[in-house]
C-alpha cells in the first residue's frame, strides 16, 4: 500500500493534466469556432482578468521592477496587463496558426502578416550555408517558425514544451503541421541542434529565459544567465547569426521583422566569442523589449541573483556586445532552460 501511495503522489499532477484534455480541446474547437480576431480578444480579456490574481503577476511586477526602477507603479501594471493581453491572445491564436500566417509577397494588400527584411529571409534560404536565428517571448512567438516553413528554408525550431500534458500534446499537434522540424529542448536535444546545422540546415532558437548551466550577460542593467548554445555553435560553424521578432499590431495585424547578420565579437584567435556573441544577441533583445514592453513575457523569472556566480548579483551598466568571457571554446552541451 505504502508503494501504491508513493506512484499514485508521483503521477497525480500528470494524471490530473491529462485529466484535462477533453477540456483543453473544447476550448480549442470553441476558439476555431470563433474566428481568429474574436478568438484572440477573448483569450486577451481572459487573461487580463485572470492573470493578475496569479501568483505569476508578482513575478512580472517584480521583473518590471527590476527593469524600469524610475517607472510608477500605474505605469508598471499597466505594461503587465499589456503583457498578460498578449499571452491570453497567444494563447487564443493557437487555433489558427494554420491560417494566421497570410504573407504574400506578391499581394500585400490586406494581409494579416507583414514581413520586413523579406530579402534577408531570401538571402540566407539560398546562400547554402547554415545559419542560427535567435528570438524571444515576443507577440505571437510561433510565426517566425511558420514563416520559416512556409518559404522553404529549412529550420529546426527549439521549443520547450508545455508543463501541462493535454496542452504539450495539442500545441504539437499544431506545430507539427505549421512548421518544420521541431527540436523539443532536454536531455540530448542539443545532439539534434547540432546536427542540424552541420546539414547546412538553420536552427531557430528563443534565448530570452533563464538557463541555469548558461553564461553571465547583462539584460536590463542586471545580470542574467543564458543559454550559450547558438554563441557555441557560431563560434563552432563560423556561421552567420540573425535575430527575428515578431510585433503585434492593432486589428489584428503583425509584423515579422528578420535582422541583418549580427557582426559577433571575435577573440585574439580569431573565432567568435561565445558570451560576447550571447550578449550582443541579449542586447538586440533588449532593445526589442523596451520598444514594446507590453508585448513581452514578464511573467518569467529572469532574473535570478542568488544562482549567479559570487561577485555578480549586483546591477551595473549593460555590457557592450564585445568579447567579455575566454577565448576557450566550451563543450556543446546543454539545451535546456530551468
């Protein structure tokens, strides 16, 4: 009996996810149902309500915070309501991923998408050489990938999968007829990552959060850990390195930007600098934020001082993307954010 009650409290909390998937899909059939534009004001208004009564809006007023000290406090909630709007919207969008994403570049009148650096997207579909393309927790996050899949370039998107086992099992549903490859972030994911840039493929990745085992770069005047992956694997392939947003218009519309090829910082041998790279790539972010903070994931915990290393808790200027770690060439390990 003893054994039976320690299985039954392990798997409860996944038990009771899947509990959850009958609900999970009426509430994706009823956002079908809806039509995108109402659909995506629903899931807004929801998530207003309800997200801050949460214990992740504490989160988000501290990261706020932390970030704009010289911001009241009316001005800091209402940049977190503007951030629980656009999860909620996200959320909602997720039925209609499949048909979201209406870019043509031959008719761009009444569109949904616009797109912006389309020549850059062109360009590395067709030079033949692998590239990296870094993003964040920003707008809708998954029309980049969509976009990626739509126009032929062969990308593999890392993605970290919901908590939630009836929303990890539909959000892949849906992914995997959206996109292209799919790379779920975990143990030995990164030997996926990996190889697909040694094909000559491009790996698309979201370096905004928290990684535990990741390099010291500096994110609104503060210290954060990242991932270092995409730093290691450009200094590895000496392959160019993009950066793609996505910006959430009114009525319904959005812009998906892609960035030229960052000039990433090398050190005395020549190759690229992993955490110079990772801080060039944070501050390109940051930038991204500050100009729609609203649009952001705030409800995160990114900044996370008692894991950083001694000496490095404390605010200071931001780093300029220079070289700022060794000139050493880390293992490739590592693919998931904690």
């Amino acid at each position: 009996m003893l054994r039976l009650a320690l299985i039954l409290r392990r798997n409860l909390p996944r038990l009771a996810g899947f509990a959850t998937v009958p609900l999970i899909r009426i509430l994706f059939w009823l956002a079908r149902a809806l039509g995108t534009d109402r659909a995506s004001a629903l899931g807004g208004w929801i998530a207003r309500t309800v997200g801050p009564l949460l214990p992740s809006h504490r989160t988000a007023m501290a990261n706020l915070r932390a970030a704009y000290p010289e911001t009241d406090e009316a001005g800091l909630r209402a940049i977190a309501l503007g951030a629980w709007d656009n999860l909620g919207r996200t959320g909602a969008e997720y039925a209609h991923l499949d048909t979201i994403f209406d870019y043509d570049p031959d008719n761009t009148d009444s569109q949904r998408m616009e797109v912006r650096g389309i020549e850059q997207f062109y360009a590395i579909r067709d030079d033949g050489r692998p590239g990296l393309i870094f993003s964040a927790h920003l707008a809708n996050w998954e029309l980049p990938a969509i976009c990626a899949h739509k126009f032929g370039l062969e990308t593999t998107a890392v993605f970290r999968p919901p908590n939630n086992p009836a929303a990890a099992q539909l959000v892949q549903e849906v992914r995997r007829k959206t996109m292209g490859g799919l790379a779920a972030s975990g143990p030995g994911a990164v030997f996926a990552m990996q190889g697909a840039v040694e094909r000559g493929g491009h790996l698309g990745q979201l370096i905004d959060q928290h990684f535990t085992r990741g390099v010291v770069v500096r994110f609104f005047d503060r210290p954060v850990l990242v991932n270092p992956l995409l730093g290691k694997l450009a200094r590895h392939h000496d392959c160019p390195v993009h950066g793609v947003r996505v910006v959430r218009k009114a009525g319904g519309r959005f812009l998906l930007e892609l960035t030229p090829a960052l000039d990433l910082p090398r050190g005395p041998d020549g190759l690229i600098e992993v955490q110079g790279a990772m801080q060039a790539m944070t501050s390109v972010i940051e930038e991204w934020v500050r100009e729609h903070p609203g649009q952001w994931l705030w409800m995160h915990r990114r900044w996370r001082p008692s894991m950083l290393p001694e000496g490095l808790a404390t605010p200071g200027p931001v780093a300029a993307p220079r070289p700022v770690g060794t000139a050493t060439e880390p293992a490739l390990d590592g693919a998931r954010g904690r």
